[in-house]
C-alpha cells in the first residue's frame, strides 16, 4: 500500500499594509521579510495609493492613519493571520486593532515591548527630524519604555529620499551608529533599532558594537510570540 506523506500545516499568512503611496517602499519591506522569514510565511503587500509619499511630520502622519483606515476594507478580507503596519510611528494602530479580527502589528510598539522584556537602555535611529518628539511621546505613552529610551538619533532625510540613494543613506546611518557606539566604552552601547520601513534590508550591512535591530524584526518577532502562543492555545483546547 502507498503511504500519502501527512498534509503540511498552511504557512502563516501576513499582510504589510504602508500607509504612504510608494510602492518601492512596500516591495523593500516585502523583500526583507522574505529573507527574515525564509518562506516559512506567506506575505502579501498593499500600498495606500492616496496616502502621502513618505511620513515625516505630524501632517503626513495623520494623513497616512487616515489612508490606512480608508484601506482598511480591502485589506481586510480574510486572507492574513495578522496585518504589519510598515510605518515605525504606528501611524492608526489603535483605530486598525479596533476594526480587525486578526492581530495588527506596529513596528515601534513592537520594539518597545522587546526593550521593556529585555530591561535595557534602547536607542532609536529614524529618518526625518519632525520624527524626534514624535516618537518621545509615543514612548511616553508605553508604560516603562520611557525611562529606558536612552536617545533618538534623527537623520537630516527621509526614508523616501534614502531609498532612492542608498549608498548615501547607508553612510549617513554607518555615521550615526558610529558616533553613538563611539560614545560609550565598549560593551556598553544602548541596545540600536532603526525605525522606519525605509531602512528595510540595511541592518545586516552595518556595523554597531551592541544589539542593532530593526523595526521589522522587531514586529516580526512579536507576531511570531502571538502565533506560538494562539497554536499552544488551540492545542490545550484540542488536548482538553
């Protein structure tokens, strides 16, 4: 008798949604999810083709909430496990989690949680100096990050114009990686995320002398903690 090998479990399935119109954008961050997760999960992008071009102040952020929650109806149509907001401010989040029946990442949140669990000083490196007080009250507003938010570092750019040149946007963040490690004996670095979607795929090319992250690693890392734990649940319920 022929024996049929056992039905593989369906990949886990994450939709990137990106509030800003450039698509490039969302194909970079779906390029490095890729790679970060080695198809084991299934990704689909959607671009809010009326939101603005980059989010860089506090204008285009509640620009980019609005195109997310305009989107929202078609992004959810029941296909995603969980949906990835690929702006590190979080741009809707709340107003997204409110209408969603799967979980709903955001990178900044999401490396904000890994700095509460891990208890150590973090650093956040982004591009756009209208970012910088922008993201201290996000911070403020997660009970605990605040005090072990050692610094933001804001590049004089934008993560639009840095992925139209690359190269000089890689030496700018080498730069400022350096300036920050070169600021403390070695060892004893804060902890490093780069937020934004546009430094998607840069983190294994630099260099840092303590924990460099970034926010899609971050999110990806939270989604990956809620789907073990919604699995372990299922399997308690089975087993009961």
């Amino acid at each position: 008798m022929t024996q049929t090998a056992p039905a593989q479990p369906p990949r886990p399935r994450l939709l990137v949604l990106n509030p800003n119109r450039t698509a490039a954008m969302t194909d970079a961050v779906l390029h490095e999810l890729r790679r970060l997760t080695d198809g084991e999960v299934e990704l689909r992008g959607f671009t809010c083709d009326d939101g603005p071009p980059v989010i860089a102040s506090r204008e285009s952020f509640a620009a980019g909430a609005q195109a997310a929650a305009r989107a929202w109806p078609a992004v959810d149509d029941g296909w995603a496990d969980a949906v990835l907001l690929s702006c590190y401010g979080d741009p809707g989040l709340a107003a997204l989690r409110a209408a969603s029946r799967v979980p709903v990442l955001g990178m900044a949140e999401s490396s904000m949680l890994r700095a509460l669990a891990r208890g150590r000083p973090f650093h956040i490196v982004t591009a756009g100096k209208a970012w910088g007080p922008m993201l201290h009250e996000l911070a403020a507003r997660h009970a605990g990050a605040w005090p072990l938010l050692h610094g933001i570092t804001t590049l004089d750019t934008t993560g639009l114009a840095g992925s139209q040149n690359p190269a000089a946007f890689s030496a700018l963040v080498q730069r400022a990686l350096d300036d920050l490690a070169g600021a403390h004996p070695a060892g004893e670095a804060p902890d490093c995320v780069l937020g934004g979607a546009g430094f998607a795929g840069m983190r294994p090319t630099l260099r840092y002398g303590g924990l460099l992250e970034d926010g899609l690693q971050t999110a990806l890392a939270q989604w990956r903690e809620l789907h073990g734990a919604r699995e372990n649940a299922a399997g308690s319920r089975i087993e009961s």
